[in-house]
C-alpha cells in the first residue's frame, strides 16, 4: 500500500470546522463530546491563526467540552454528555448549545440524538450534529454544522414569504478565512449601498434572529464552493433560487457583476444602479491614479504566484490581473483536491486572470507547495505564513492573507470591495518594499529627513 503523508496540512478536521462555525454565531455554544484534546487543538490550533476572535464573550466564545476518558471509550460517553449539559447550560447564558461529536464519540456510537432530544425535554435549548474529524475537512464541518441548525431549529420549519430586498450570504468560512469577519462586514457594506440586505449570519452580534430570517430571503449568494450545499438545501425546503459567483469581489469590477447578478433575481432600479457603480468606479480611479509614481518606482507589476483557498484567489487574480497589471503565474489551490472538479476549476481561473499563461495545481501539502513555488520563478507570492521560509530562500516579498496567518493582527478588516482592494494594494506594496530586494534603508531614509 504507498502512503502519502502531507506534511503541515492548513485545514484541520470536521469538528475544528464545525466548533468554528458555531463559535461565530452570537449566543450560540458550541458543546463538544469527545476527548479534552479535540477542544485544545482548537483553541491552539486555529483560533491563533483564524483571525479575528469568534463571538460572545470578550476572550472568545465559551467552549464546553465532556473531555471524555478511557472508560468513556470502554463503556460509552452518554451519562458524561448528560453531565456536562447541564452543567453549562447552568453557568453559560445562550439562546442555544449545539452538541458536536469527535471520532472517539461517533466511534464507540454514543446516540446524541437521544441525549439532546431528553436535555430538550428538560427545557434546554439544544441541537446536535455528527462531526467526527474522520468525516472530512474543515470545511465539512462547516456545511455540517449549518445543516445541523438549518434542520433542526424549529424556527425555520415554516412556509415564509421572500423579502424582496433580502439575500442570505454562504461560503465565507469562519476563521478559515482569516478575514472572515471583516470580509463578511463588507458583503454587507457593498451590497447595501445597492438597495440589498445581506443576512451574513456569523460575527458580531449575528445570532438566532439572523438564522430566523433564513427562510425569507429571496436568494441565497454562493461564493465559495463550500456554500453550495447549503444553497441547495435551502432550495429544496424553501424554494430559494440561488446563484454562486466565481470568486470574493475585489475591487469595482468585481462587486459590479456581483450586484449585476443579485439584480437578475431582486427588483431593483438599473437605472440607480448604473449610477452608483459610476460613480464608485470614477472614485476608485481616482485614488488608484495617485498610485502612479509608487507602481514603477519599488517595481510593482510583477510576476505572482498565490496559495490558498479557491473563492479568495480567484477573486485577487482577477483584481491583480484586470485593475492593477500584474501577471499572474502559478495558482495553488489548496481546498479543492485534484481529483475533484479540478478541470472546471482550471478552466475558470484561466477565464478569471484572462491568460492561459498561469499555471494551476492543487495541493495542502506544505513539501509539495514549496516545490511548486521554487520552480514557477514569481517574484512575488502572496499565501500563508506557512510560505514565509520559501519565501526567505527564495528571496521574494510574501504577503500572508490565507490560514494560517500568524503574524498579523486581524479584527475587522478585509480585502473586498473598493475600500478592500485598496488595502490589498496598500499591503502588498508594504511586502516589497520591507522585503531584501527594494527595501530602502534607513541610513537614506536619514537623509531625506534631514
């Protein structure tokens, strides 16, 4: 049997993706029944390199967890999940716990359906969801976890009637996405200045009330493949239409045919939407003019490689490629594995950098990446903070925008929109000028000052 091992993966398990998911939900507690490490590993493991904290209370959002033992394994956790729910439901205010199982749980095949419906019965608001690590990715656990509230909580088993103006957001992944939450803020930003409601329902003070209005959107926004098992669900149980968008929206361009093709589905006044992206289009022209002297002085049209999840790399190739100039080189897609729509993927990220010049591969493993970027001669590599030693050897800027992020501080900021795309320029012109190659020194810097 040939093994293949991948060396520092940068998505964790089901449970990791689950536990994130929920933590994003305001007054929503995640309950975890598994083992004591399973908790650590998230704790450690993600919310460091995640961006900003999940929501609820100021270091984070509670975490209870049955933290399972040997003889849990031998005889069964149940009587310990009992214990442990009470006991939060005791000393945590929520409006809801979710019990999410880890492989030791689902392995020895505790029935949490029983134990949440007998906590329900005592007037605890509870769900579960199956979430064992070995059931997928970190993005499973995404779709997972929202299945889990979509199915389960009894406010969204109705006949509702659309809101015209309403279109419900999926496939930001919370804490994947290291800017998830401003990223999530500024769908919301852009589209209201538009006339459309964007119900984000992760961070802040996004809780039960946002997942109540689920059913009454009049469209569920795809953008990212992770989204659309949801979308497909919501069609079945509402009758939702839904669309998905090739990539996060970078720039006008992009936030232009975002909203161009809500409108396809919302009644809205073509004639004012025509007028507003003008006009956002004439502002964002003109900062970006001042940028002219900078962009031939510290050599900014370069040859990138980029790392990282599908929705954000497609959505900064096309910014990059089509507003800016640069020429994109290789594409490595980590969350799409290479025997899974790969073709179609390549075929759109050649659609998306106009360019059959750039190279895709699809790969998480840290040994296999650095091999890739060694041979693709970029002279600039935007990925995570796992490509911050090929980086230094091969002597080329790095800016980290994909998980894991450790050396940056994330709140509320992203890179979509006009105000996103001008600090995605802002950093990468940072990333040149502070690497080795242009970096001026401050022996210079002196004498200007002076």
């Amino acid at each position: 049997m040939n093994n293949h091992y991948i060396e520092h993966s940068r998505s964790g398990c089901a449970l990791l993706g689950a536990l994130a998911t929920i933590a994003a939900i305001n007054r929503v507690v995640p309950v975890v029944h598994s083992t004591a490490g399973c908790s650590i590993q998230y704790q450690e493991g993600i919310v460091p390199f995640g961006g900003s904290t999940p929501s609820g209370a100021q270091w984070g959002a509670p975490l209870s967890s049955s933290n399972i033992s040997q003889k849990h394994v031998v005889f069964g956790g149940g009587s310990r999940l009992r214990e442990q729910l009470k006991n939060t439901v005791k000393v945590v205010s929520a409006d809801l716990f979710v019990v999410l199982t880890g492989c030791a749980t689902e392995m020895v095949g505790d029935d949490i359906r029983a134990m949440t419906k007998e906590g329900r019965e005592q007037g605890f608001p509870v769900i579960c969801a199956n979430t064992p690590g070995f059931g997928g990715s970190f993005h499973r656990g995404y779709q997972q976890a929202i299945r889990a509230l979509i199915e389960q909580l009894p406010e969204l088993q109705v006949e509702a009637t659309p809101r015209n103006s309403l279109v419900n957001i999926w496939g930001v992944v919370p804490q994947q996405d290291a800017f998830w939450y401003g990223h999530l803020q500024q769908i919301e930003a852009l589209l209201d200045e538009s006339g459309i409601v964007a119900n984000t329902l992760f961070g802040g003070e996004r809780g039960l009330k946002e997942w109540k209005d689920i059913p009454y959107a009049a469209l569920n926004v795809v953008v990212s493949q992770w989204g659309r098992e949801t979308a497909i669900l919501l069609e079945q149980k509402y009758g939702t239409p839904w669309i998905e968008v090739a990539g996060l929206p970078i720039g006008p361009l992009a936030t232009d045919r975002l909203i161009q093709a809500i409108a396809n589905y919302l009644p809205l006044d073509a004639d004012a939407l025509q007028s507003i992206q003008q006009r956002k289009q004439q502002q964002f022209s003109r900062t970006l003019a001042t940028l002219g002297p900078v962009y031939y002085r510290i050599g900014l049209q370069r040859e990138f490689a980029i790392v990282g999840e599908l929705s954000l790399v497609s959505g900064v190739v096309y910014f990059l490629a089509h507003s800016l100039g640069l020429i994109p080189k290789l594409a490595i897609i980590t969350d799409v594995r290479a025997d899974e729509h790969s073709e179609a993927v390549t075929t759109s990220l050649i659609g998306v950098a106009g360019s059959s010049d750039i190279s895709v591969e699809y790969s998480e493993d840290a040994g296999e990446i650095r091999d890739l970027l060694r041979s693709s001669d970029a002279e600039l590599l935007i990925g995570s903070s796992l490509e911050r030693e090929i980086a230094e050897e091969l002597n080329v800027p790095l800016l980290a925008i994909f998980f894991p992020v450790a050396d940056s501080l994330i709140l509320n900021r992203g890179y979509l929109g006009d105000s996103g795309a001008l600090a995605l320029i802002e950093d990468i012109g940072g990333a040149i000028l502070r690497s080795s190659r242009s970096a001026v020194s401050v022996d210079r810097v002196a004498q200007c000052a002076g």
